[in-house]
C-alpha cells in the first residue's frame, strides 16, 4: 500500500460520491425515527458542516450532522431540529461506534450547542498512521484506499439554506459514509487488528 500522495495524483483520481439513500432530517418525530435506525448499526460514519464564515469574530453554530450506514446516510439539521436528547444519547452510546476525522473539532463545535460527553468514536487520523498512512485529509486517505477522490467542491456553501441542494446533500453524506468506508477497509487489513472506540483519544 502507498503511504502518501500528492494533491495533483489526487486530482486525476475519478470522483467518488455516496449513491445511498439520504435522508434530511428536520423535525424532532424525525430524528427520534432516524435515531432508532441508527441504533441497529453497531459502525456508523460521522461528520458535521458549519456555514463558511468570511467576517473577523463571526462565528456561527454547527448547522448539519451526518451520520451514515453503508447505505444510508441521515442529514440532521441542528438549526432547526437542535440538540435533541435522543441524538445526543446516540452520540453518547459506547456501543455504537461512531467514525470520524478530526472530530475534536467537531465536538467543539457541537458542545456550543449542548453539553454532551461523546462515547464511541473512532478518530481516523488517530488510527491511519498503524496502517503506514502518512497522509491526515479524508480526501487523501481515501484515495489511497480507494484510488478515487472526495469533491470538496461544496464544503464552503451554506449549511443553513432554507432548503439544501442535492449538490449539497451528496456532499454531506459522502464524508460521514467515507470514513465508515475506509474504516472498514481498515478493519479487515491485514496489517492491523481491529479498531476499538477506546482507541481513539478524542474523547478525552
């Protein structure tokens, strides 16, 4: 296995995106629902979006958190639904493992929205590297897993439109099913044993 590579081997790769089911997620009967799907997947990818801010000491709150099963990926929108009790039992569940990249970041940002302590989470940077994956960007990780790329096309849009685009829907669950993706892909190496939860020292 290749151990790094460049943005320009990156960019001829042939673009990956998730084809599943996406679900957004706008009400709290909604999540409550989408909470007790979750909740059968011992793996689920994890990720959040925040609208781009371009003013000095505008900061605004985390508006989108996906979660994603191999096939199906649940778009919750915190500006409408905001931190329900259901959804932060999820995220406090040690037995559902919830896979990320960077995700102090992440947690971060979401205690601005209620206090919760995450259990359960697998931080991809914190594992890649027993892999011999020098490389720290989910784009990058998964073009060598995967020979293929993550469009970060939309990653500056805003999260908090009234009503998402599918540009924006595909891209928002791509990156929660990539990191449930190159987590089982990393699992099932050969050169590494199988990933724990407690592992990952972003919880900490």
């Amino acid at each position: 296995m290749i151990t790094t590579i460049t943005k320009e081997e990156v960019a001829q790769l042939p673009v990956e995106f998730f084809t599943g089911r996406i679900f957004v997620v706008q009400t709290e009967n909604e999540v409550d629902k989408a909470v007790d799907y979750l909740k059968k997947h011992p793996v689920i990818g994890f990720d959040t979006e925040t609208k781009p801010t371009f003013r000095k000491g505008q900061i605004n709150q985390v508006a989108l958190l996906q979660l994603s099963t191999d096939d199906s990926c649940f778009l919750f929108r915190l500006n409408y639904t905001g931190f329900s009790p259901s959804l932060v039992e999820l995220l406090t569940n040690p037995s559902i493992k919830k896979i990320g990249l960077s995700i102090k970041d992440d947690f971060g940002s979401l205690r601005k929205r209620g206090t919760f302590i995450p259990q359960g989470f697998v931080d991809l940077q914190e594992i890649v590297p027993r892999y011999n994956i020098e490389e720290k960007s989910l784009q990058k990780i998964y073009a060598i897993l995967f020979g293929k790329k993550i469009s970060k096309n939309q990653r500056l849009s805003n999260w908090e439109n009234d009503i998402l685009t599918d540009a924006q829907k595909t891209y928002a669950a791509t990156d929660a099913w990539a990191c449930y993706k190159i987590y089982k892909e990393l699992e099932h190496t050969k050169n590494g044993s199988p990933i724990k939860p407690e592992e990952s020292r972003a919880e900490r």
